[in-house]
C-alpha cells in the first residue's frame, strides 16, 4: 500500500513516556488494525490493536526509530509506568 492510498481513520494515542539523558521514550496504541506510517514507511499491523514505542531525541524532536507489537490479539500498554528505563538507558515495555 502507498501511504496516498490510505483513507481510513482510526485511533492512536500516547499512554506513556521516559526520559533518559537526550532520549525521550514514547508509548501508546493504534486502534482498529490500522497501519503506522512514518517517514514514509508503513508499519502494517495484523488486527485489532497494537502497541508502539517511538524513541525520539528529547532536544531537537528527530526520530531515532518506531518500532511497533504487533499480535493477532488486541495489544495494549498499562495507562501508568507502561515504560521504564533500565541501567543502561533503554526502554522496558
């Protein structure tokens, strides 16, 4: 599919987010089986919901990546503490 392609309208939202030196973590969900589109790319999901993580650079908003759980149920993080940081800096779903 090309992203000109894409007509339906659904849900994504944030749940969460952490911080972690220049890093900010940011996780939520996308409703409905809809496709995640970034730069470009489309994230297909299978069904239902998904979940997302996005890691962005906190000073200056670039994206350093997306990454997406996609399962054949609906997926979704808790409403509080969905992301941690571990001692090396990384995210914890």
């Amino acid at each position: 599919m090309d992203i000109a392609d894409a007509t339906s309208v659904t849900n994504t939202y944030a749940v969460d987010c952490a911080v972690s030196g220049s890093v900010l973590y940011v996780g939520g969900g996308v409703d409905n089986g809809a496709d995640i589109v970034v730069d470009q790319q489309i994230l297909s999901t299978q069904r239902g919901g998904d979940i997302w993580v996005v890691s962005l650079h906190s000073e200056i908003g670039t994206i350093n990546w997306v990454k997406q759980v996609d399962t054949d149920k609906n997926d979704e993080l808790d409403r509080h503490d969905a992301i941690g940081i571990d001692p090396a800096g990384n995210a914890i779903l």
